[in-house]
C-alpha cells in the first residue's frame, strides 16, 4: 500500500459512497497464500460493515471459495485521487453473472498525499542488495516501500543489522515488479527501528546523486514510479 494519510471515519464514509455511486473499479491483490493473481472488480455495494464487489474476470485460476478469509490489499481512484485500505473477505458467490465478493468494511481508508512524495509499497517479495561499510558481501534485504526520494527495508535483527548506522552510505541495487531495469544507486541511512516483525529491523534510506551517471538512474526511478501510480489511477478510472 502507498505511504499515505489515514481519512477520518465521516472521510471514509464520503469516499465509500462516492466510490459505490461512481462504480469504481477496484483492484483487490489476496495475500500470496491465497491468489497468485491479482482480481479486478467494482464496487456496488456499501452496507454497514460490508462491501459488495462485482469481479471483471470470469475465469480464475483457483476456486472463488478458497478466498474466504483470505486478507487483501485494495487500491482504487476516486475523483482521479488514489486511496488505499486492506480487508479480509468474507463471502463469496461464484454461482452468480458476475461473480461477487463481499468484503469487510475497512477500519481505516489512506490517501496518497500528492502534495508530498508519495511511496509505493510493493504488493510482492522485492529483494534489496545492500552495500554497506567494508563487508565484501551484500546484505540481503526485502523492499518495504519506495518514494522519490528513498526506501524503507526489513533487514533481519541478527548480525546483519549491527551494520547500520544512521549517515552511513549505502549501495543499494534492486529492481522493480513493474519495471525491467536493475537500479544500482547511492543512499545515506537516514532512520532506523524495529519492524512490525519482531525477526526484521526497519531500515530508512535517502538517496544521494553525487555524479552525472547516479542522476541519471535516479530520474529513471523516479519516472517509472510516477507512471506507476498513474497506471493505477488511469485503471481505477476504467468504467
């Protein structure tokens, strides 16, 4: 999901009803141990406590049941605006044309901030190499989020995170889900704290642009992070 601002209840609430009334589409990802593929539907009903959502695709890999339960990451547009929430599902009809989903009411619905940087996080494992001090052998990291400006990563709480340091430089190299390129760039650790998982330590960098070569790369992230967000805000728009 996008670092983003949490709307107020009565927010939401206007958000939901907007979106049920404008059909949006949404783009629903399952857990990975539910669905492999993501699900796209739109939105038809908001009943206290539930969602209702018509799905586009007929033909699914795997039976609709198998979802029951299952937590998802939702994103949609509204107003050309993208929000963000997760939910769980709670029943589904795959006996019906089309097929439906109701879901549990969000407790909490974010908004990218466009007047910052806004940062997407990844719906799908994306490893981190990270160079950092005089070890000859990178550590190996998992992206938690990506903005314009720098990463969040989980770095196991072992060994490997006594080698950060707040204001050390960094070389980090990962690539995209949605982009082919391998971006091999220059950071500074900037912050530094426990995870949400108790085995994983939160790691914050900024990114540095010393030369011609680390501007470059940095403006191809840059630009294919934008035409991400617009993908999707382009998609939630698709009637």
């Amino acid at each position: 999901m996008l670092v983003a601002l949490d709307l107020t209840p009565r927010q939401a609430a206007r958000v939901l009803y907007q979106a049920v009334r404008d059909r949006t589409k949404l783009e629903l990802e399952p857990r990975p141990e539910a669905a492999r593929t993501l699900l796209w539907g739109t939105l038809v009903g908001n009943r206290p406590e539930v969602l209702q959502v018509d799905l586009h695709d007929q033909e699914h890999e795997q039976p609709l049941a198998g979802l029951i339960g299952a937590m998802c990451d939702v994103r949609m547009c509204v107003a050309g605006q993208l929000y963000l929430f997760s939910t769980f599902v709670l029943e589904v009809s795959d006996g019906t044309v089309p097929h439906r989903l109701t879901l549990a009411a969000p407790e909490t619905i974010q908004v990218a901030n466009r007047r910052r940087h806004a940062r997407l996080s990844p719906l799908e494992a994306v490893p981190v190499r990270l160079g950092v001090g005089g070890t000859m052998k990178p550590v190996l990291a998992e992206l938690a989020n990506i903005g314009p400006r720098g990463l969040g990563c989980r770095i196991g709480a072992g060994e490997d995170a006594g080698l950060f340091y707040i204001g050390d430089p960094v070389a980090v190299e990962f690539a995209l889900p949605w982009s082919s390129e391998v971006f091999a760039l220059s950071a500074v650790i900037c912050n530094k704290g426990p995870s949400s998982e108790p085995a994983h330590v939160l790691v914050g960098l900024e990114f540095s642009a010393e030369d011609a070569a680390a501007r470059a790369a940095l403006e191809r992230l840059r630009t294919a992070l934008l035409s991400e967000t617009a993908r999707l805000c382009e998609a939630g728009g698709e009637s």
